[in-house]
C-alpha cells in the first residue's frame, strides 16, 4: 500500500483513540463554557493590541533572580533562583506542564511559553483562560493551586522565555 494511504488510515483510527486518551489528562488541558471562554474569543484577542508593560516600555523589569553560573560536581550548570522564581516553576510542574509541555516549550496542543508575555496579558490568560486554534487555556481564576500563585508563575515564565533560566528544575536560594 501507499504510505500516504497508509498514514491517513492511521491517523484515522488514532486520532479518537488520542482523544479518550486525553480525557484522562487533568483539567489543565480541557475546559467547558462555564470557564468564560467561547469559540471566537482567541480572534478578538489576537487582534487586540498587547498593554504597555514595564519591558515594553523600556523599564527592563524584571521578575526573577536567576544565577545559572554555577557548576556542580559533574561539571553540569545549575541555576539557583529566588523563592518566587522556584515556586513558579513547582506551580508550572504541578499544573501547567500536562498541557504547555516539560520547562514550557509547548506541545501539539498548547503552545510555548518561551517568548516574551506582558504580565497584564499572562494574568488574564491564566485567571479567564483562552480559546486558541487547537485548543482551550481553561480559566485558573478559581484554583487556589494556580490564582494564588501567578506572580510566581510569570516570574518562571519570564526567565524561561528571556533564555536565563536553563531547563530543568532549579535549586531555590537559601
């Protein structure tokens, strides 16, 4: 047989096998209309402009403290960041990480979260979630587990997506 013929009779039979499969991811990676968004939204929020932020307006702000200058007895590079930097990336991994991928570099049904996000933006997101092209960023405005710890997460966010903070996981400052 062909292999395209092949190839589509696959994707045909595994596609709604990857689907029940996915029902069983939590609820980071699903969401219904009562989360606040609808079919649409993601149009009109892609056309709105992004809100000056303290980086876009030339502040340089930054979110994190991040030293990856150290080197561990394998010779391997270890980054050390502040607490709120390190809860963030607990957060990322205890929620954020079934969908948007391992260290946020995104997977076939969410995106990276390695690029720059103004923090007004991030927080709506996250707190009113988002309907994208494949798939829907549930609202997190509820979860103790996720409202309770955005700071956090926009720090872990920022120093991934500026490139200072290495994948894996990080040692917190003492």
């Amino acid at each position: 047989m062909p292999y395209r013929l092949i190839h589509g009779r696959i994707r045909t039979v595994l596609k709604p096998v990857a689907w029940v499969l996915l029902a069983g991811v939590p609820l980071a990676c699903v969401s219904d209309d009562s989360a606040g968004t609808r079919p649409g939204d993601a149009a009109a929020l892609a056309a709105e402009p992004a809100p000056e932020t303290a980086d876009s307006a030339g502040d340089n702000q930054k979110y994190y403290d991040v030293d990856c200058s150290q080197v561990d007895e394998s010779g391997n590079k270890v980054c050390i960041t502040d607490r709120e930097t390190y809860v963030g990336w607990r957060t990322f991994h205890a929620t954020c990480h079934a969908c948007h991928g391992q260290n946020a570099v995104g997977s076939s049904f969410a995106p990276s979260l390695l690029k720059d996000i103004p923090k007004e933006r991030f927080v709506d997101v996250v707190t009113n979630g988002f309907t994208g092209q494949i798939g829907v960023m549930p609202a997190w405005g509820e979860n103790p587990n996720v409202k309770d710890f955005i700071d956090e997460l926009y720090a872990y966010q920022q120093a991934r997506a500026d490139g200072v903070l290495l994948p894996g996981r990080p040692k917190r400052k003492d």
